[in-house]
C-alpha cells in the first residue's frame, strides 16, 4: 500500500469524508513514477472506504493531472474534465460559451475569442484587417472611426518626479529593478490560494518585497516559511510560478514610451493592425478620445512595438469618474494592451511615472470594446478602495465632457 495510513482506522471511512489531497502526495511519493497509475490510485481508495463504489466519482484534472470529485470539475468543449485551480488557463468561447484552453482560442477583430468550430462556423475573414469577423457584423464591417479628433490633443503626464512629459514626445522610462510590486505581491497570493495554500499565501508580508535579500531569493523564501511555519511543502511548479510572477514583477527595464491623443492614424500604428477600434467597434476610439483617454506607446528603434489605451479619473462624489485632466487625476486605468506592453507591463510604467501603485480590476466602459478587464493605477488608498470591485461605466460616444469640465 503506497498511501500511507493515518493514526485512526481509515477502513471505516466513507469516500466523501477522504482527504484526495493528502493521499495522492502520499501515493505520489511513496510509488516509484513507473508504477503509478490512475487506476492502481483509485483502487486503493476503494480497499480504504466503506463504500468503493463511490470512488467512481473521483475524476483526474486534464491539466494538472490530479484527483477531484466529479461535481467540482468543469467541461471543456472537448470533453475534459478541468478542476477550479487550472481554470485560469481556460477562457469561454464568445459564441458556445464552451471552455478551452487560451492557447486553442483565436481572437477576432473585435478582440474576442471563440473556438476553432464557431469561427468556421459563424465568422468570416477580412483580407484587409487581416482577421475574422462574425457573419452578423458583414454590413457594418468598414474601416470608419475618423469621424472627431480629440478636443484637447496637447496635455502632459507625470514623469517620476521630473518635468512632464507632453504628449507625442518621447522619453525613456527606468524601472528599478528588486522591487516586488504591490500588484506582484497580490498576484503571487492569489496564485497561493488558487493551489489551496491560504496559511501561506496570509504570512507574505513577513518575506518583505525584495526578490533577492540575505537568506536567497523569494520563492526560496517562501519555500523555506511554508515548511518552518505551516509544515507544508510547496511543489517544484508552484515556486517556479511563484518565482516567475516576482520576476515579472521586479525586473529592471528601460523602456522608450510617448503618449498621444492623436488617434486618428492607421491602426497599425498602435500596434494591432486591423483593431475592431477602427472597423466594427469604431465608437470605441470617438469615446476615448472624447472622454479624456489616450494612447501610451513602447517604441522599439523608430517603430511602436507596444500600446495600452488609457483612462484619466477623479473622484467625484465618491465614485472614479472621467476627466480631462491629465497632470492631477486622481487615477488612470490602463486596459486593452497589446505587443510589449500588454498585461502588467503598461500599468507598470504608468504607476512608476505617477508615484503610485497598480491592481488588476474589472473594467467596462461602454460604449468601448473593453478586452479582459483593465488594471487601476492610484495612490494607495484608492488602489484599495477598488480591489475586487472594479469600475463599470457608461459613457457618451461623443461626450460634452471637455467643454463641461472647462465652464
């Protein structure tokens, strides 16, 4: 028997009150890697319970490979079993609603994604754009959204502590590196949690935010405050991810940015050629540009190799509302990244210009296509206020807000 027993008689337990956890790391470690098995692991459970036939509703994870009760897994639309902690991996076609995997996903010109069955199915493809559209959107499908210009196109940004940066003017941005961010910090804790280490993921501020310090680098850190405080072992995989999070989150990078309220140029110049902003969601770009928004860009040589649509805010009766002003907003949201500065990367920069700190949220503002949320850039205290919350908005395509905001 490779699952080892516990002091009292496993024999009179029933499957349900098992503990899959801790005996597939036992089986795991007790059984040469050549020897394991699925089956060989569940009939083992079946000589521990009183009632083996209920081990035939223990189902094994397609991505991580290990044992959960049926009832708590999800079905992708190929008919895998996929358990909650892996569903950060899987996203829901936009058409079938079905899970796959992000990497078996296409994204369409409206920033979607579905699956290989429904874009045969139900989208067709644009030579021009260079990406697919669905069937329903074929009339209104062009290459629009130069209708307005900007009502205000010269504003200026804050740039660590330095002269402003003014808008279409270039200039390279240092980010220290060693430094574990707060957004970093929090996302290494949620990945924590996510793998059901929560005493662990609640003591990282006893680590400091330091990648590297005297007693080694972070993950190293964290393995060694696991086992001393909690006897627990993290797996290889969970503290490379750890690892590979912090890095992501401290690294050193000079990076040349400009930003801009000139959006009226070809797609291509911000770094998504063919972006459902200049075709079926045009209303996307004359919303932006009418309610304070601009682009940040990455250059690589002369060439924009990345850019982040941004969204200054002030408080305004207790809620984060749209502005114009650029130099004393009370915050930013970054959202829609693409090339060097999608994901962390253009909130990182902004939150290092600004003095502040950044956090993942929630964020719709209709009228605009919005991908995947967007990432809050604030002082501490706001960050705070609007972790787990998010902001949903809806504003006017072409809104009044400049001319309002300078009566």
């Amino acid at each position: 028997m490779t699952i080892e027993e516990t002091d009292e008689d496993v024999s009179l337990q029933y499957a349900e009150e098992l503990d899959l956890d801790e005996l597939w790391s036992n089986y795991c470690s007790g059984a040469p890697y050549h020897r394991r098995s699925n089956e060989r692991f569940l009939q083992e459970l079946r000589e521990l319970v009183a009632n083996p036939g209920a081990i035939d509703g223990i189902v094994f994870c397609y991505s991580c490979g290990e044992p959960h009760w049926e009832d708590g897994l999800s079905t992708t639309g190929d008919g895998h079993a996929v358990c909650e902690s892996c569903l950060y991996d899987f996203s829901h076609c936009v058409a079938c609603d079905e899970l796959y995997r992000d990497s078996s996903l296409n994204t369409t010109l409206s920033d979607t994604c579905v699956c290989d069955g429904c874009l045969r199915d139900s989208y067709s493809y644009c030579g021009h754009c260079s990406g697919y559209y669905h069937d329903e959107d074929s009339g209104d499908h062009d290459h629009s959204g130069a209708c307005c210009v900007s009502p205000q196109l010269e504003f200026r940004i804050r740039n660590d502590g330095q002269d402003p940066l003014p808008n279409d003017t270039r200039v390279t941005v240092e980010l220290p590196a060693g430094i574990i961010s707060a957004e970093g910090l929090s996302e290494i804790q949620r990945y924590l949690q996510r793998h059901g280490h929560y005493d662990v993921s609640y003591d990282l501020h006893e680590l400091g935010d330091q990648w590297q310090a005297r007693t080694g680098n972070f993950a190293k850190r964290l393995s060694s405050l696991a086992y001393k405080r909690h006897q627990a072992k993290l797996t290889p995989e969970v503290l490379s991810r750890v690892g590979c999070i912090a890095c992501d989150h401290s690294n050193a990078v000079d990076v040349q940015v400009e930003v801009t309220r000139d959006l009226n140029r070809d797609s291509s110049y911000f770094c998504n050629y063919g972006s459902c902003w200049w075709g079926g969601y045009s209303e996307s770009r004359c919303a932006l540009k009418t309610n304070g928004g601009f682009g940040l860009l990455s250059f690589n040589g002369s060439e924009p190799d990345g850019r982040v649509w941004v969204m200054p805010f002030k408080m305004e009766n207790e809620r984060l509302s749209p502005t114009f002003e650029t130099l004393s907003p009370d915050a930013f949201v970054a959202f829609n990244g693409y090339g060097t500065l999608s994901g962390y990367a253009g909130a990182r920069i902004l939150a290092h210009m600004a003095g502040w700190t950044y956090r993942k949220i929630g964020f719709d503002c209709s009228p605009m296509y919005v991908n995947a949320g967007g990432y809050l850039i604030a002082p501490e205290h706001i960050a705070e206020r609007y972790q787990g919350k998010g902001i949903d908005i809806s504003v006017r395509q072409h809104s009044s807000l400049f001319r309002d905001e300078n009566r």
